[in-house]
C-alpha cells in the first residue's frame, strides 16, 4: 500500500473524524493488519480493489491468528469500514466493500450533542463584519435547524431551495432526495448571506450553483466546516468534542426532548431504519436520568 494513502487517512482520522492520537494509530493499526494479510495471502491486487468476500476472509484470517477481545473485533471493523469510506471520500474508490461487514453487538455510545445555549454561545463568537463571518452563521444555522450532514451541506445548492414553501432540497446517502423544512431565521440568515454577500465573491466555472462558496468562489471543503466549528467551540470555552455531526446530534436530539415524533424525525434525517433514530430516545431518557441525578433533593450529598 501506498505511503501517500495512509498519510492522508491519517490526516482524515484526525482532522474529520476527530480522533485522539492513540485512536488514529489504532485504526494505521488495523489497516496495517489488511496489508499483512494482503501479503501473507498473495492475492495479487491491492487493498483499494479488495471485494467484501476478501474482507470477510480478512477477519476470519485475522480472528483465527489472532486474540480480540468483543470491543477490539468491533473497532478493528469500524476502522476497516472507515478506512474504505475514506477511499469513497477521495474518489480512490466508487462504492465501499465494508458496508455489509458485521461487527459484534456492543453497548451503543450515546453521540455528543449540544444544548441550544452552547450552540447560541457559539454562533455570537462569529464575526459578522466579515463575508466568512456572514457565510458561517448562515451555514452553521442551516445545518443545525435542517439537522444535515456536513455533505449534504456542502452539496447544498440554490436549485435546491424552496424558501417561499419553508423547504429545502436534500441528496442524502444513496443519492436520494428528501425535503427538510426551513426555519425563518435560517430563511432569514441564508437570504442575507446570499443577497448581501455572495453576490460580491468572483464564482468560478461550474460552481455557480453552490451556496456555501469560500473566498476563492469554489464551494466549501468538508475540512473547513470541521475547522470552522473546533475554532467557534473553542473560541465559546466548549470542552466537547465536537465535529459537524454534533449538530445534527443536537438537532434531533432537541426535537425528541420538545416531544417531536420519532417516525417524523426519521423522515428529517433521512435514516433508512428507525432503529437508527431510536438512539435519541436513549438520549433523552439519559438526559432525564442526569437531571434527576443532579437536582432530586434525594441525590443530593
């Protein structure tokens, strides 16, 4: 495998997905791990061009030479399936083999969310003066209150708005479509940004479309939104550790918590399977639990 290639997944691993040093070296690991196996096997192809047959021979080679313990087997599949989502990302590869490689059941981590007052906190450490300032309130509030991954809101074009209905076009996981309502501030701050703002940035060719455009008039990175959220929780005195999935957390969270139905929620987020949008109720019912735990007078030392 290529020294370039496990370069920028390290990159990936740290700058979008997040992960602590020990973590990132864990999935090199893992990776490293499917290499050996490439080799010891004599496949003749490289990992890039593996099928899901030779991953699954991968993990039974892998669990017969080897001792994991449940959680280790499930990480090492996770950072199997990270590491081909990357190869998607990055045009290495057009669709993933590791989708359908099953992981042992573990006990499911609730994700990070934040409350309204963190997220208020953060968008008043934007500075509006400015077009990235304008640009970034716009964006972040779109993607909070539509609740969207960070790809559906880089993708995000002016075709894709029905702003007068209060809905937006969005092309989810699998390219399909769904519709999302809009709030009026976010109504309000996309307007703003889109008629007193962009129209001022020189747009290259074939990017006109796009909404969310950096200085250069291209459409933003993924790698941008990552940063742009890490320096405003900072900024904010957030110790959390975030990523722009944590708004999208924090939107469905909001909802489930304001007593929102979870089948309407689905539809919101675009999840193929209720069982996926299921963990916000395990959420709430821990944010409940906390509360109980922090000011029952019965709790109290």
């Amino acid at each position: 495998m290529k020294p370039l290639l496990i370069k920028d997944f390290r990159s990936y691993l740290k700058i979008e997905r997040s992960l602590s040093d020990n973590s990132v070296e864990a999935y090199i690991h893992d990776i490293e791990l499917l290499n050996k196996y490439q080799e010891d096997k004599a496949l003749g192809k490289s990992i890039e061009s593996f099928t899901l047959i030779n991953l699954r021979d991968f993990l039974k080679w892998l669990f017969e030479n080897f001792e994991f313990a449940e959680t280790s087997q499930a990480r090492i599949i996770s950072g199997i399936k990270s590491f081909y989502k990357f190869l998607v990302l990055e045009n290495y590869i057009k669709t993933s083999p590791a989708e359908l490689l099953e992981a042992p059941r573990t006990k499911r981590k609730l994700p990070v969310f934040l409350t309204v007052n963190e997220i208020d906190s953060m968008y008043a450490q934007i500075d509006r003066s400015t077009y990235e300032g304008e640009r970034n309130l716009a964006m972040l509030e779109v993607m909070y209150s539509c609740g969207l991954r960070v790809s559906e809101l880089i993708s995000l074009k002016l075709s894709d708005l029905h702003l007068d209905e209060e809905f937006i076009s969005v092309i989810g996981k699998g390219d399909k479509q769904r519709l999302v309502p809009i709030n009026p501030n976010a109504i309000r701050l996309l307007k703003l940004y889109i008629q007193e703002h962009r129209v001022h940035i020189a747009i290259k060719k074939n990017q006109e479309d796009f909404i969310f455009l950096n200085k250069r008039g291209t459409s933003i990175s993924r790698q941008m939104v990552f940063y742009i959220i890490k320096d405003l929780a900072k900024k904010a005195g957030i110790r959390k550790n975030l990523s722009p999935h944590t708004l999208r957390h924090s939107f469905a969270t909001h909802l489930v918590e304001g007593g929102a139905d979870l089948r309407a929620v689905q539809e919101m987020l675009g999840h193929e399977s209720i069982t996926t949008t299921e963990i916000y109720t395990h959420m709430d019912r821990e944010y409940l639990r906390e509360a109980i735990q922090s000011y029952h007078p019965r709790n109290k030392k």
